[in-house]
C-alpha cells in the first residue's frame, strides 16, 4: 500500500518539486498540497483519507507550521509530522518535538535522505538523525523541558524498560517481539501502557521522553 | 565715572552670561538632536536588517530550495550516465553552500529564535555558537521568563547589546570568560550583568571615542534603562543594566 503524504510549504516551486521527486519513488503518494497551515487543515479536513505522514514547513504566511502541528496532534494524531525547515536551531527542533513531530530535516536535505526518513517514520513512528538525536540529548536537564514533570516518580516495570530501549534504538514492532520473545500483541499492550504512564501521546513522545529522564542508554 | 564704569561692566558681564547660557542651551539642543538621529539611525538599522533577512530567507534561500530539488531530479534521471557524475557532485556542493550561507547570513542579521521563541532562548543559542569558536568560555544563567520582558522591542536591543559587548570582549579586550546574567531582584526590575576578563580600558576614551559605545548608550536608553560601567586598564569589563518594568 502508498504511503499517502501531504506537503506544506509557502513556495509552490518547491512543492511541485518534492511531489515529482517522491513520485518518482515507488510507493509514495502526494495527495495534499497546501500553501499555508490553514490551507493545510482545510484540505485535511477536506479529504477522503488521511494522509499518513506530512511535510512541514515552519514559516508560511496566515497559519505558520509551529501553529498547524499543534492543531493535527489534536484532531488528526494519526498523521505522522516531518518538519523540512531552513530553521534548523536547537529552539526550534525541540519545540516542534516536544510538539510531537516524528522527525525533523534540514531544507537542504537530500530527497533520498528525505524519502527514507518518510519510509522509517511510517514504519517506526519516528526517526531522528545524528544531529536532532545530539540536539535531544544536549537538551537533557535543560529548562525548556515543560511537558516532562519531574517530580512524578517513573514507574515502569523492567520489561517495559526493556521495550522503551528497543524503541529507542529504532526496532519495530515485530523486531521487539522477536528479541524479547514475546508476540506483538504484548509488545503493543507494553507501548500503550508506557505511552498512559509516561503520558506521551505517541512514539516520537516516548523516545524523546526516556532520552531526557535518562531511562535508556544509547551508545 | 566710577558708577558708568560699574554698569558697563555688570552690563558686559550680564551679557557675556546670557551668551554664556545661550551657547549651553545651543550645546545641548545639539547634543539632544544627536542622540535622537543617532537613536533613529538605529531603528533604520533595524529595519533594515529584518527586511534583508526576510527576503534572503524568503526570495534566495526558497528559490535555493526548488534548485536543490530540481537539480537531484535532474541528478535521478541521469544517474546511469557515470561520466558526469563529478560534475553533479561538484554542483550539490555548491546548491548547499549557498543554502548554508543564505541560512547564516539571514540568522546574523536577525535570529529567527529571538522572534519565535525570545531573548532567553536566542542568548543561549547565541553564546552556545561563541563557545564553539573555543576563542572563550561563557556562562550564562538567568532567573526570568520570557513574560517578564515588556515588548519584542526590549528583547531585540538586550540582545544587540549583549552581541555588541561580546564582540567587543572577543575582539579588543581578548576576553577569556564571559559572564552573563540576566535577574529580575523583585516585580520592579530586571538587571543584566556582563562581565569579561579582557584588558579592559580607559573609561574617558571610551566614552569620547567608542561609536560603538554610544550606540550602547543609545540602545539603553530606548528601552529606559540605566546603566554603569566598571572598567579600566588591565581590569576588565563590567557592565550593568537594570531595566525598570512598568507595573500594570
């Protein structure tokens, strides 16, 4: 099945752009353009179906992209946000990850590279790059945290901590449950309880939460 | 003859007074239109600052963008032909050096953090790209929030400030520490303290001297602060702002 993208940008070159080249891939499918936030929402809003991962830029006129996310984490949760922005500063991917972005890319990012991290978010609800995972971590213990309350004391069991760390280092789902030798459903049943006891509201959550509360331990 | 000696001379020196006083009205009319050319010199600059980084963000890096995709189509169509690969390389590299470029250019002249996310954030990201260099070490710790701070406007000259008097301990007083903070004491004021290890300097040909020293002076008083300054020869730098906030 196409992974169904919508793309959001002010420069109608540069949509008309990325959709040719992501075409010209197999199984990706652009079924929204959009030239502002609140176009965006429109056309979702709009649309038969849902477009499963979206192409953000950050500064549109009307509605910019910091706005637009925070509004389809609420009504649309399912779609998975990658922001493609020039604004690449530490203020900035953290916001839009705490936001609940599933990945952040450099305007002068590669289509190959662009392609992939489409390909590895749908798959694995997330996929930061060297320099946003650094930026994550630079950002541990740092006061720009508000969602992570850290007086709530972390209550999981170690099979939970165990799944936590396997998201972490980028497993899917049934690659967890291979090397926990345990079957997707558990491994389900262990992400939704992480996700209410963590109180993240999705992977990208997860993986940004237990990076900075140190409760795994990446190489 | 002694008495019309006695007017002439108070008369003269009456006169000589008035001209006196004229003189120093006339010196400080001049002194004040100064400031105020110098303080709106400063707001052009501004303006054009944010109206240059806007259109190399907005008009070259974006057209940059569409090069960028357009070449790697061009790159996907014609990657069985090997001969010319040396080629595409060559041109991706220069696509994204210009990108970087137009990208740097356009945040020096005016720091998208500032505007998106304020001044707390934008020092950070600002002395966190002056540690880079290795030339210095910064702290940089502050007890107040983004809220405190009035208007953008404030925020905007604070943060000027701080680039002018870092560039200033970096580049004439070879500065090894810098410290910064930035406290707000009570509901009344928030002070900035800046501090540097360098040479320091002589306080009177600064002050006579220092263009960039006024525009300092001016951009305080824009925002209606106060400030004093400790330095001297072999002393280092200090300087303190304290901006009154309006309760209201």
């Amino acid at each position: 099945m196409d992974i169904l993208i919508a793309i959001a940008d002010d420069e109608a070159l540069f949509r008309r752009g990325m959709r040719l080249i992501l075409e010209d891939y197999s199984g990706l499918k652009v079924i929204i353009e959009a030239e502002n936030g609140q176009h965006l929402l429109d056309c979702i809003r709009a649309s038969d179906e849902l477009p499963d991962v979206l192409l953000l830029d950050l500064k549109m006129p009307l509605m910019g992209g910091i706005e637009a996310a925070e509004i389809i984490r609420r009504e649309f949760p399912s779609i998975l946000i990658v922001v493609i922005s020039s604004h690449f500063s530490k203020a900035f991917i953290i916001n839009m990850i705490e936001i609940g972005a599933s990945a952040y890319l450099g305007k002068n990012t590669a289509p190959d590279e662009v392609v992939e991290t489409i390909r590895m978010v749908r798959e694995k609800g997330f996929y930061y790059n060297t320099e946003v995972m650094g930026i994550i971590r630079e950002n541990i213990m740092s006061p720009m945290q508000t969602r992570a309350n850290r007086e709530q004391i972390i209550d999981i069991t170690n099979r939970e901590k165990e799944v936590l760390q396997l998201i972490c280092e980028e497993c899917t789902t049934q690659e967890i449950a291979d090397r926990l030798f345990i079957s997707v459903r558990t491994v389900d049943g262990h992400r939704n309880n992480l996700l209410s006891k963590l109180g993240c509201r999705n992977t990208a959550g997860l993986v940004v939460y237990a990076l900075q509360n140190g409760l795994v331990n990446l190489k | 003859m002694i008495a019309l000696a006695l007017v002439m001379i108070s008369y003269s020196s009456r006169a000589q007074r008035r001209i006196l006083t004229q003189r120093m009205e006339n010196q400080a009319a001049e002194l004040r239109h100064q400031q105020e050319l110098l303080q709106r010199n400063l707001l052009v600059q501004e303006e054009e600052r944010q109206r240059i980084a806007a259109q190399l963000h907005d008009d070259i890096g974006s057209k940059l963008g569409v090069l960028h995709l357009a070449f790697h189509r061009l790159r996907r169509a014609d990657r069985t032909e090997k001969s010319t690969e040396p080629m595409y390389e060559e041109i991706n590299t220069l696509i994204s050096n210009a990108l970087e470029t137009t990208r740097r250019i356009s945040h020096e002249l005016l720091p998208p953090t500032l505007e998106d996310f304020g001044l707390l954030e934008a020092l950070s990201e600002f002395f966190e790209s002056v540690r880079k260099t290795g030339a210095v070490s910064v702290h940089f710790d502050h007890n107040v929030a983004r809220s405190d701070f009035p208007n953008p406007a404030t925020e905007l000259h604070l943060f000027r400030i701080v680039q002018e008097l870092t560039s200033n301990s970096l580049k004439y007083a070879s500065a090894h520490n810098i410290s910064v903070h930035l406290t707000k004491a009570d509901d009344n004021a928030i002070q900035l303290h800046y501090r540097d290890d360098g040479n320091g300097f002589d306080q009177e040909t600064m002050i006579s001297k220092g263009l960039g020293f006024r525009n300092l002076q001016n951009r305080t008083k824009m925002i209606g602060a106060e400030f004093q300054v400790r330095t001297a020869p072999g002393q280092g730098f200090e300087m303190n702002i304290t901006l009154p906030l309006s309760r209201s």
